[in-house]
C-alpha cells in the first residue's frame, strides 16, 4: 500500500471511529468487526484522539474538527490535577498541539500548567521522572512517586521540550536531560534493551528493584517500552545534540533491529511466537518521521532511512477502512491483545502527517 494510501484510508477511519463513539472516547477495538470498546474519560491515550481529529481537520480543510479536537481537550481539563505521568502526553497531543493550530491563549496555557505540573513530579534524589499515585491505564494497576517506567522517557518529557522553547526556561530543558539520563543509567542493559519499571529508593538514589507488568517477567524486554526508550533517545539526541543520546538511541535500536528488523516486534522480545504489537512499531515510526522531515543531521538519515521499510511493515497490518491491528495492549492479562489500538493509529497517523506536509506541528 502507498503511504498516501495509507493516510486517506486512516482519514476515513478517523470520520468512521466519530460516527461510531459519540461522546465517549475510542480505546481498543475488535481486529474483526472494527468495534470500538470506548472510555468514557479517554484513559491514558484521550490526548491522541484529540491529535487525531486536529491531522484530520487541518488535512482535509476541515475547522469543525478542528474545534471538536478544542472540545475534547476541554474534557480532559480536569485531568491536569492527576499526579499521572500521562499528563505530558494527554495535553501535550491535545492543548499544546492545538496551540500551535489555532494561536488560542488558554490552550498555550493549559499546556504550559500541565508542564509545570509534571516537571514538579521529578525524584529530587536523581531527576527521574515517576509514574505518580493517580496514574490512569485501565488494564494496570499501579500507582507511587517512587516508580518509574522506562516509558517515562517519552510521555513525561513532550511538554519538556516543547516548554523549553515557549519559555526558554531552563528548568524543562535540565529536567529532560535528567530523566534522559537516569534512562541510561538504571534502565539500558548492555545488550541494548531494557527494564520496563523499577523502584527507587525514598531518599536515597538507590534501586529497590526492578520488574514488569506487561512484559513476559522481570528480565525480558517489553516492545512497547522499548519502543518509547528508542523514540525517547532519539527526541533527546535531536533536541539536545548530544552523543550520549545518540548512543542510547543506537543501542535500544540496533536491539530492535537485530531481532526484528523492519517488522512490527512480538510483543515481548523473549516471546518471539507470541501476539504482535503494531502499536510499538507506531512509536517508533512516528520519531523516525519528526526527523525525517524536521532535522538534516547527516548522521540521523542512518536512522530515518528505515522508515519506508518500516512503513511498508506496518501496511502489512492494516485491513479495509484503515484499521490498523495487531497491537497488544496487556499480554499478560490477555486484554485487546490483537486489536486496533487509538494510540497505534494516531501515531501512524502523525508520521504519515509529518511527511504529508513536510512539517511538524511543534
């Protein structure tokens, strides 16, 4: 299937999913019939169904979308209270996206409160950036200012980046750097993988331990997190420069791509015969794009030169009507693990977006 093709057909299943949801928020939905199961708060992911109506508003000339996208992100106002580590992803893909839309002063301010927000969540003994008591995913349940998953390197650091350019304060961009760092200090094995959460210490920068839950047990390593360290090490090489960032970048991905290559990952590395998850190939491929179309750094077109590989992996996995499926949620308790997932579609979205328009939003 040809990238554009692949765009106009998740354009169609953006207007499809809106007719079937009404008010309520997509989640996951059956690889076979196409149905959504739906939220009524948008969970973790709200912020990426807010992202998707804003790519499908802009690209198809659309400003009811646009203001619908405006609507939903008023919803999700009262999860700026959350101490949840989702926080960056739900107002960085809703409030401060639509900013960069619309020029609205309110969403540049919600944006901006979120970020403070989440940055004040940081472990004073060494930066990390934790999970929070109130954080939000339907199939888990976990919750401490102490806990921190390798996921955070991604979700948590969007509002960081962005703030630190809105601003020019350096508090986000030294914050950042920090969670970046304690990344590759206690999560990055020598092999290139990772440890999807682990347990500090409550005033000393010590490890208690390290485990999983969504990965096959403690020593594995999970796709999904890999793919947000990978996509996290190559948003910090690109903000920052620096080569540690780019070395922890080539490391989690030379992993990937020695046991995959371009495919979508099984869902656990050490399961290699077990369920699929599109949605972290999504991860990564959206990264990938953000470079393509945004940073000449001749050494990063090493990387970005995967995605229409990668691109062309993922068309494998779409079904009429632009569904997207094969993504695993929650392996080990068997939740929607072969289903379409909102937040693999609007990350394939965004990429395809990206390269669209040869731009990314902010």
């Amino acid at each position: 299937m040809q990238h554009s093709a692949m765009l106009s057909a998740l354009l169609a299943r953006v207007e499809e999913t809106r007719a079937m949801i009404g008010s309520a928020w997509p989640y996951h939905a059956d690889p076979e019939t196409g149905i959504w199961e739906t939220v009524p708060d948008g969970d973790w992911c709200g912020g990426h169904w807010v992202e998707c109506l804003r790519i499908a508003g802009r690209l198809e000339g659309r400003p009811e979308l646009i203001e619908e996208a405006r609507e939903r992100t008023e919803w999700l106002r009262p999860k700026l209270e959350k101490d949840d580590q989702f926080r960056g992803h739900r107002f960085y893909y809703s409030a401060a996206r639509l900013y960069a839309e619309t020029g609205d002063p309110q969403l540049r301010a919600l944006a901006l409160a979120a970020a403070y927000a989440l940055r004040a969540m940081a472990i004073p003994q060494n930066g990390a950036m934790p999970i929070g008591h109130e954080v939000q995913v339907k199939s888990t349940t976990l919750a401490s200012r102490r806990i921190v998953a390798v996921d955070n390197v991604h979700p948590n650091l969007r509002l960081d980046f962005w703030a630190a350019r809105e601003l020019g304060d350096p508090v986000f961009e030294a914050g950042a750097r920090a969670m970046l760092d304690v990344t590759i200090r206690d999560f990055l094995r020598d092999d290139g993988s990772t440890v999807e959460f682990i347990e500090y210490h409550q005033t000393d920068d010590r490890i208690l331990r390290h485990f999983t839950l969504l990965g096959i047990h403690d020593d594995s390593c999970w796709s999904r997190g890999q793919a947000w360290a990978i996509a996290g090490f190559l948003r910090g090489w690109q903000e920052f420069g620096d080569t540690r960032y780019r070395d922890a970048a080539r490391a989690t991905f030379g992993y990937w791509r020695d046991k995959v290559g371009d495919v979508a990952p099984p869902w656990d590395f050490e399961d290699p015969d077990g369920p699929v998850d599109t949605s972290a190939s999504a991860i990564v491929v959206e990264q990938l794009a953000r470079m393509a179309v945004s940073w000449g750094n001749a050494e990063a077109r090493e990387v970005t030169g995967h995605l229409p590989q990668m691109l062309d992996a993922l068309a494998t996995h779409m079904r009429p009507g632009g569904r997207l499926v094969d993504g695993c949620f929650n392996r080990p308790r068997n939740f929607a693990d072969r289903s379409e997932l909102i937040w693999g579609t609007a990350y394939l979205l965004m990429a395809l977006s990206y390269l669209e328009e040869g731009r990314v939003p902010c």
